[in-house]
C-alpha cells in the first residue's frame, strides 16, 4: 500500500510543488487547508488540489488562531515587545494541528512547502540558503520532525516555480508571502487602533535630555532607524529600548550604534530539537542576522541565558534565537531579556 501525506496546502506554489512532488515520488496525497481569517481564500488551495486530483479538507482554526497567534501577537507589541508571530504559529498552530490530523485521515506522514531539511527527526539548513526556513522551524518537536517530509529541500525557488508551470499550476507566479499572513494592510494601519498611541517623551540615552515626542511608544522597535516621526529634532538617530510604564522612547544620536551591542540574553521557551544539552552553538538572533559563536548556561529546563562576548547588535525581546551545528538546526527559544557584561540593559 502507498504511504498517504497530509500536505498543509496553502494556494501558494511552495506548497503547491511540494503536493506534486510526493505525488511523483509515490505517495498517495491529502491536502489540508487551514482557513485561519476571514479574509484567507481557500480558492487557490482548491483549485491546486483539482488539478492534481488529491484529496483535499479544510478547517477552520480562525477563533484558535486569533485567541493564541492574533491576539498574543497584540499583546506583546502592547507589553513592549518586538514578537515573531511566524515562529508562534509553527509551533502553536500549524505543525501542531497538522500532526493531530495526520491519524484523523490516516496519513503515516505530514508535509509542507518549507525550505528546509529533515533526517531521522533531525532539522537541517536548505540547499537554497537565500530561502532557508530553518529559523522558523526551530521549535518544532523531534516527535512532529520525525513524521515530517520537506520534498523542496533541495531545488531552488526558481525551480520549483518553473516545474508549477510544466505541470500548468496557475500558482505558478503567485507572488510569495513575506509579510505576517493576517496582516492585509499596512503594519501601521493594522495596528493603529490595536495600540496605545499615547504621546510621550523621546530621551537621548546619552545624555538624559528630552530631545522629542513620540507618536506612541509600542509600535517601535529595537534599532529601528526609518520611520520614526519623532517631533522636536531632526538628528539621525536609532532606538535603543522602551519604558512601558513611564511611556518613554530611548534614542541614540548619529552613527554610534555601541548603544545597540549586547553581550548575552535570557531565552525563554527553549526548545532543543533532540533533547541534548549544547554547550556551544552558532546562533541566529534574527532571520536575516548572521551567525555568531554562542555559549551557552543552563537556568532550568525552560530558561537558558546564551553568551556571546564579541558583542551582537539589536538583539531584541519577543524575538528569536536560533541555534546550529553546521548545517544542523538545534532549536532554539524566545529572547527574554538582553544584557551587556552580566548586567540587564537598563533602557530596554
């Protein structure tokens, strides 16, 4: 008998090659749309799974989605955070319902379009590391990797739109999906009622002196430069932290960006992949962030604080820290807190 695949099926045409590739390869395919908005259209998903002649389901999760990914994800922009929602709903979400369903249509395996690598329930980087989803993938268990089939892991994104095409998807240039999914709008528009746009103080860390006003403290971030529109100066300046309670933005002046640099962080949420204890590590503290040498101190099972001596710029609270061996993804958890020789930053 053929294996069956729960392939998360999303319209677009990751997913999209990801169903047709298994279907090459021999597998017997179901597709699984989670309707997660209500904007969300699922005529995409459907249309895909037509013309591949596959099974295909959709659920709706959107009050699961907007209780524990939406809400927490305004929530933590409220309490001064810069969160990942991306990474939330992997682990809360996603992989997490793919797998319970899995049995629920007798599948022996679950799939997705992400651009990354599975081995005996070992997470590595993509061939294609301009695209590599490893970052986002990194909280997710040994038990949920172990039943997971990346077919795109080695062809480039370029390839897997040309092969959509051959096989006459009309998803085939269906622009890619960068920004966070339930956002339609402009971030600023989304969030404008969502937010505490009090006006407040803007003070040069420097020195202490109120250098502007604010236009609402939440909806900025750590070493944000553009799109400030603070009031009352016109000096190239950048963000350093946030106080929540006193509604005070913290700016440094110029091109000095020491303010920035920090030496170690508190995780919390630490999920390492295989269960084993890393001492050292390369680390990932945004996305797009290069690697940098980690060692790491052991608190308890949910909290580890990560060290990194030559200094990082811009490691931010609410976002994540990823750790690798090679090509080999840890795991990894949510930044807690960020300090500079053992000591908490003040302005953040």
């Amino acid at each position: 008998m053929k294996k069956r695949v729960l392939v998360g099926m999303s319209g677009g045409v990751d997913s999209s090659v990801a169903a047709l590739l298994l279907l090459e390869q021999g597998y017997e395919v179901v597709g699984l749309t989670f309707k997660f908005t209500e904007e969300f259209d699922v005529s995409d998903a459907i249309k895909v799974c037509e013309k591949l002649s596959i099974e295909h389901h959709i659920v709706d999760y959107r009050d699961f989605f907007k209780e524990n990914v939406i809400d927490k994800f305004i929530n933590d922009y409220n309490s001064g955070i810069t969160p990942n929602p991306c990474i939330l709903c992997n682990r809360e979400v996603k992989f997490n319902f793919l797998y319970q369903n899995m049995k629920k249509f007798n599948c022996d395996y679950i799939a997705t379009g992400h651009y990354a690598k599975v081995v005996d329930g070992k997470l590595y980087k993509s061939v294609d590391l301009k695209k590599d989803q490893t970052y986002f993938l990194a909280q997710l268990t040994n038990k949920q990797l172990s039943h997971l089939l990346l077919p795109l892991e080695g062809i480039e994104k370029d390839v897997v739109r040309e092969k959509a095409r051959i096989c006459g998807l009309e998803v085939a240039d269906k622009k890619d999906s960068t920004d966070v999914c339930f956002i339609t709008n402009k971030f600023r528009e989304f969030m404008s009622d969502k937010l505490d746009n009090t006006s407040g103080d803007v003070i040069d860390v420097a020195t202490g002196n109120v250098v502007g006003k604010h236009n609402g403290l939440r909806s900025y971030t750590i070493g944000q430069r553009k799109g400030l529109n603070i009031g009352g100066t016109q000096d190239r300046m950048y963000v350093v932290g946030k106080d929540i309670d006193k509604n005070i933005l913290y700016i440094a002046l110029g091109d000095d960006t020491d303010y920035l640099v920090s030496t170690s962080c508190v995780l919390e949420n630490v999920n390492l992949i295989n269960k084993d204890k890393i001492k050292n590590a390369r680390a990932k503290f945004r996305y797009r962030q290069e690697e940098t040498d980690v060692v790491i101190d052991y608190v308890s099972d949910n909290e580890i604080i990560v060290n990194y001596p030559e200094g990082v710029k811009s490691v931010t609270p609410g976002q994540a820290c990823v750790f690798y061996n090679g090509d080999e993804c840890l795991g990894g958890g949510l930044i807690k807190e960020v300090r500079k020789n053992n000591k908490k930053l003040w302005y953040l």
